[in-house]
C-alpha cells in the first residue's frame, strides 16, 4: 500500500507540472499513462542519484544550493538563493572572487544538481531525492549538523516561503534530529528555539516537538516533559505558544484526554490575556467529552482547600461562551457554580450567568443555580437583580418565589382549591 500511495504521489505531482502550462486541458487515458511510466522511473532507489549529484557538486556555493534545494524543495528561485547564502554565511565560506556576470547562474546550478524548473519553482525530477539528500547531508557530515540548526530558524523564516514549504522544510529538520540526536540537545533545541519568539524558530520548535510526542519509543517521556513544564508560571511566552499549540493540533487529535489535562494547566499557569484559555474552550466546544472531564477536573480543584486562583476564572470563561453555557447546568458544572457563588463578587459572574437567569431558562435551570447559591444573600440578592434586568415583571416574580421556597425551611404547601 506504501507503494501505491508514493506512485500516486508521484502522477500528483506530474499532472501538476503538465498543468502549470497549459490552460483548459482534459485528463485522458494517454495522459494518464504516459505520468504512470515517468512515475514509475522516479520511484527508483535515490541513493544513486545523491551521490551522483554529491559528487558533482563540489563547490561551496554549489552544495548550499544544493542543500538548499532539498530543505526547500517546491521553493521559489530568490527563496532558495536566499537559503544558500544562509548556509554559506554560517559556514564561513569565502566569498565568490569571480564577478558576478562571470558566476554561473540557476541554470548551471540547477544543471550540477540534477534539479527541475517548474515555472519559477525547484524540484527534484526523481521522488524522495530531497529527503535523501537532507539525510545524506544529516549522516555523512554530522560536523554541519549544528551549523544547519543554527540557521533553520532563519531558514524557515524567509518571507517568500508559503505555510506548506514552511511546515514541510521543520518536518524534515525534525525527523533529521530525531533520528540521532540525545533527549537532552532535543529539550535545549525545542526550549532554544522557542524562546526565541520569532515565526521561523517557533515554527522549528513546534515542529520538532510535534514529533516527538507522537513518537513510539520517546512519546510517553515527552509528553510527562509537556505536563510537568504546563504548570510552571515563569515560562517564556514563546515556550508557552509552542506547548499551547502542540496540545491543541496534534494531541488534541490523538491523545484527546492528554491534551484536555495539559491545557487546563496551562491555562491555570498562563498571565491574563494569553491563549491557553482559548485553546482549552476551542477543545471542549469541538470534543463531546472534553467538557465533560474538564467540569469534574474544575469541581474538585474548585472545592479543595488549596484551589488554584485561576479555576475560577476559567470556569467563567466556558460560562462566558454560549455554546457551552447550558452544558453547565450538570452535577458537576452546579458544583462550580456553588464555589463561583461562594468566592467570587457578583460583578464577575453576572455577565455569564445572565442568560441561565433569563426569561428564557426552565424551572428547573433556575431552582439548580438558586439550590446552588444555597444561603449566601449577596448571591441570592444578585440572582434576583439579575432576573429583574433580563425580563418582563412576571419573570422576576418567578425567581423571586423560587428564592423565597428555597430559603423557606419547610416546603410549600399547595394552594387550597375552593369552590365558584
């Protein structure tokens, strides 16, 4: 199956040049026979062709393109020559003595490497000869590997690269370090680069720690690394995003209670105003459960003598959004509001409780936020005088009976029938 994904890759990409061209083509049986036979001569091994293309590249400014080329490959003309002077910089190569007019130029280059021109983009013409050529570059000169890691922040940040070519050029980067690398250089690179804060190192950082949580042998110890490092409060803000976002894509997607858990840390550890909150209530508006064990998380840290200051403050946030408001009124989510009733002034919780309070809510949403204020007046009180903002006369006279049966200690009895 891995093979028939890499030929049909393969036509993908060959379809895709035929039509960079031409306008208003129609695919026809032909066509499509003539990419599966050029497909088929490019899924060859690619290990002859780098050497090849090593061995002829012998020059300092022809290996930077050339390396180049295969970090970046779908990249643009300026992008790639932008890349190479990166890496000829970083490794304190001489400047060219030749004049300009006297270099030689794409062509030549593209020519010694064995490279394709499509439109203003390089490629490789047979698959897999990019990847090769980064591990070839990774295994057969290891003395470049902090050199490569050194520059890939600048690397990733070139303006001209799109998200795509940006995300594929980290993946590789990461796939590289993860193969030989110690935990130890891997930790100081994803903390390195992240506190760096700029798009290219934080798009580095994330990229590598996205693999390593999924990866089969190193993910457990990883993620405990991700858990332990959510609840400190002195993180970097850009270590902060990148463990925010590692959480909500890919743990999100596979490790769904993990990432619940280590969200919430971060949320709990996060300055006001950052985006762990954000990401904890995106997850549990697009995950049924998510809610759920985040509830029953917030209820006992909320009920425990040693709370934590900003549960509460996260617990009114899924209160503050409309889409998770009703799912509040549960076992657990009631159990939050009776500590928000509890501790907090009326002016924070108000605002999000107005719409459970409203003309609109049932008698049994209103007894259970009443039942949960208990006996505390300021909250009674301003259970009422929210009821009273929100609608007509007739409503808060509902609410106010409700209160007045809830905090009555014996109960109601029903009025007497008498005859016309």
């Amino acid at each position: 199956m891995r093979e028939v994904a890499r030929l049909a890759h393969a036509v993908v990409r060959l379809r895709r040049r035929h039509r960079h061209g031409v306008h208003h083509i129609t695919d026809t049986p032909e066509l499509f026979a003539e990419w599966c036979e050029k497909a088929l001569s490019t899924l060859t091994d690619p290990q002859a062709a780098v050497d090849a293309i090593v061995g002829k590249a012998t020059k300092a400014h022809e290996r930077a393109f050339c390396y180049a080329t295969a970090l970046l490959e779908g990249a643009r003309t300026d992008t790639v020559h932008a890349a190479a002077r990166i890496l000829t910089t970083a490794t304190a190569t001489p400047a060219d003595p030749q004049p300009l007019l006297e270099q030689n130029g794409t062509h030549h280059l593209l020519r010694t490497i064995r490279a394709d021109r499509d439109g203003d983009r390089h490629t490789f013409a047979q698959q897999e000869v990019a990847e090769a050529l980064c591990r070839h570059l990774w295994s057969d000169r290891p003395d470049l590997r902090g050199v490569l890691l050194d520059c890939t922040p600048q690397l990733l940040a070139l303006p001209a690269l799109d998200t795509r070519e940006r995300e594929t050029a980290a993946v590789r980067v990461a796939e590289l370090m993860t193969g030989t690398e110690p935990g130890t250089v891997l930790r100081q690179r994803v903390e390195a680069w992240a506190e760096q804060g700029t798009d290219g190192s934080l798009t580095a950082a994330s990229a590598l720690l996205d693999r390593l949580v999924q990866h089969p042998r190193l993910g457990t110890a990883w993620r405990r690394w991700i858990y332990d490092r959510a609840g400190v409060q002195t993180l970097t803000p850009g270590l902060r995003r990148v463990l925010t976002g590692v959480c909500a894509t890919t743990m999100a997607t596979r490790y769904p209670r993990s990432a619940l858990i280590r969200l919430h840390r971060l949320a709990a550890s996060e300055p006001e105003g950052q985006g762990a909150t954000g990401a904890l209530l995106t997850h549990v508006r697009e995950d049924g459960q998510a809610l759920h064990h985040l509830l029953n998380r917030l209820s006992r840290r909320l009920g425990a003598p040693d709370r934590h200051p900003r549960d509460l403050g996260i617990f009114l946030a899924v209160a503050a959004d409309r889409d998770l408001l009703a799912r509040t009124v549960t076992t657990d989510g009631l159990s939050c509001w009776r500590s928000v009733f509890r501790t907090a002034a009326p002016e924070r919780w108000r605002s999000a409780a107005a719409p459970l309070l409203g003309p609109e809510a049932d008698g049994e949403t209103l007894r259970s936020l009443i039942a949960a204020a208990g006996r505390n007046h300021p909250a009674l009180n301003a259970v009422y005088l929210t009821a009273v903002e929100s609608g007509p006369p007739a409503h808060a006279h509902r609410v106010l009976r409700l209160i007045c049966d809830a905090r009555s200690p014996h109960p109601p009895r029903p009025m007497e029938e008498t005859a016309p």
